[in-house]
C-alpha cells in the first residue's frame, strides 16, 4: 500500500468545515528538536575532546544520527511547506501530492535509519562500559538484533512500492506496494529493541558498590532512554489509530504522527549527549557538584562514563592485576590539574564478574 491514501471525498459546505493548520507547527517541532539534538551532540563532543580528551566510535555513531535527524527533519519541513498539517479541502492536493508522498517516504527512511545509529552509538558505549561477560554478550547480542532490524527496516522502506517512483508518483500504474503488516513488523522491532536497551544499564548500575545517591542518579541518568520508548509508544497509538481510522483528511492527521517521529528520534539524540555530560558538569560547577568517589574491588567495577578506557590516549593504570587492595574510581576529573583533565587510576584486572542481576 502507498504511504497515504489518494482518494478526495466531497466534504459538504466549506463553511462548515474547520481551517486551521498546523503546518508551522510541524516546522517548528522539527526545527526546536533538531536544535536539542544539535546542543546535546555538541556538548558531548567538547566533553570528550576538550575535557576528557578521548573520542570512540560511540560518538561518531552518534554524530552520523545527528546527521540523519536533520534530514528527517527538513523533509518534514517540506512536506509542510506543501502541505502536510493542513485540511485535505484547503488546498489542491492533486498540485501537492507528488512532494508530499515524496517527502514522506525520505522521513520514514531517515527515520528508521537515524534511530537505528543512536541504537548502534548506545550499545557500543555500553561494550565500552559494563566489562561483565554476561553484560557484555547481552550488549552484543542486542548490537547484531538492532543491526539485522535496522536492515530490515530499511528493506521493507526501499521495497515500499515496486517500482519504489510509485510511492509518490500517481502516474506509475500497475505496481506492487507492502502490505500493512510488514510495517507492523518494523515497527515492533524498533519498540522492542527500544526498551531492551535502556533496559540493559539498569541491573548492571545497581550492583555496582557505590553511595546509594550516587547508584540513584546514574540509574536515573539512564533511565531516561525509557522517554524515548514511552514517546515510540504514543507514536504507535497515531499509527495504529491513522490505518484504522483511514481518516480522508490524511494530510491534517499525519501531522500528528509527524510531530512524535521527529520527537522520538530527537529524544533518542539528546539523551545520548546528556549521559555524558557529568564531567563537563564538574569543570563548570566544581563547588555544587562534589566528587563521589566510589571504592570497589579489582575486577568487579566497569568503568563509568566519562572515565577514559584503560590503555586510551594516556590513561594508566595502577596495581597488579588481581591485587587485593581497594581501588578508587570516579566520573570527575583529577583536581591536580586546573588545564587538563587526567583520568582516575584504574585496576586493570582481568577477573569478570559472570553474573547479572
């Protein structure tokens, strides 16, 4: 089936008919979200490279989402410059459909693309973080299931019409277009996936060994990738009530669906920046924002974000491997040094703990 319907019922009296638009509110959700996005990526690049002078491939996933959202977004701006938020009767949707059909086929494949980088950016930071085996196979296992979902998604969007001009071009005739379901499909994976991995850090944080506030803002810290998948949710009710409804005012109605897209992706962004801001967050306000320190034995601690790994651009380690003595790591940066930022000493034992609870 094509992206939106074609068909113009007559709707009576125009006068009796509503006229408001929500055009430039579509343009103004996608421009105020794209600039979250655009601040929070900005922030987490200066914390990593003037701050904590560090940069892995978990950032530059993320900047390619960045990337993508913005694309997401300008179509959605065109879309609503021809159309898209106004009433189906006020304007002449044969002089529009082209671009409007158009410009919805390019949101929904920048749509499944960027989400599935800021999916790909989270579980490469997590690998980098949580070092349990367990927690490390169960990061890796949901890398391969994003990955082969985001695969798909992006061949059921290139195959969403056969030949593909169709899907917004009402003079192709003959072609084939997919069927309601195999959209379902794509869309369940991205709400599966999407709560499985802001569910990963939850259990892996609270068997850490640190003060009970310090485990409570961490947990809170990550649990705000369970926005996101709260906003994927709403965002299926628009779906699901779009298809059933068949609303012939599609254009008026798809703004809806329109705003929580563009919301859901943007969120996904933002709180991948704001994860990785604490230590920018002591630089700038050292006296509100104490050291917590948090003592643990060698091996059981995965590094915290904002710690530079072991081995990466000086970052030095101390103590035999397996020592029994008690090491001290932290987010902050080393108050020694007013100019740079050295990271805290960690142990570099090889011992795992298997479990995860």
């Amino acid at each position: 089936m094509s992206l939106v319907d074609t068909g113009v019922p007559d709707f009576g009296d125009p006068a009796d008919l509503p006229h408001d638009s929500l055009s430039d509110d579509v343009i103004a959700c996608a421009v105020i979200c794209v600039a979250f996005s655009v601040v929070s990526v900005g922030l987490r690049f200066y914390t990593r490279t003037r701050v904590l002078r560090v940069l892995s491939a978990t950032d530059w996933w993320l900047l390619a989402a960045l990337v993508g959202s913005c694309l997401q977004s300008a179509f959605f701006i065109r879309g609503a410059v021809n159309g898209l938020g106004r009433h189906i009767w006020d304007f002449k949707l044969e002089d529009h459909y082209y671009e409007i059909q158009q410009s919805a086929w390019f949101c929904l494949l920048w749509y499944n693309t960027t989400l599935t980088l800021v999916k790909i950016s989270f579980l490469l930071l997590y690998i980098q973080i949580f070092t349990y085996r367990k927690a490390g196979l169960v990061c890796k296992g949901m890398l391969v299931l994003v990955i082969v979902a985001g695969l798909y998604g992006l061949g059921v969007t290139f195959t969403n019409c056969i030949p593909l001009r169709a899907s917004w071009d009402l003079s192709v005739v003959g072609a084939y277009c997919h069927d309601t379901p195999l959209w379902w499909v794509n869309t369940s994976l991205h709400v599966f996936t999407d709560f499985a991995i802001w569910s990963v850090p939850i259990p892996q944080i609270w068997r850490m060994r640190m003060p009970k506030g310090q485990k409570m803002t961490l947990i809170s810290l990550f649990s705000l990738g369970f926005v996101v998948a709260f906003i994927s949710f709403i965002r299926i009710i628009f779906l699901d009530e779009l298809h059933r409804e068949k609303d012939p005012d599609f254009t008026y109605a798809g703004a809806h669906f329109g705003y929580f897209s563009i919301i859901e992706v943007n969120a996904g962004i933002t709180v991948a920046g704001i994860i990785t801001l604490k230590p920018l967050a002591h630089r700038l306000f050292p006296k509100m924002l104490r050291a917590n320190s948090l003592i643990m034995l060698p091996g059981e601690n995965p590094p915290t974000i904002g710690t530079r790994p072991p081995g990466v651009n000086g970052a030095r380690s101390e103590g035999p491997a397996g020592a029994g003595t008690m090491a001290v790591e932290s987010w902050e940066m080393s108050k020694t040094e007013s100019d740079h930022v050295e990271a805290i000493p960690t142990p570099t034992s090889s011992r795992r703990d298997d479990s995860i609870v």
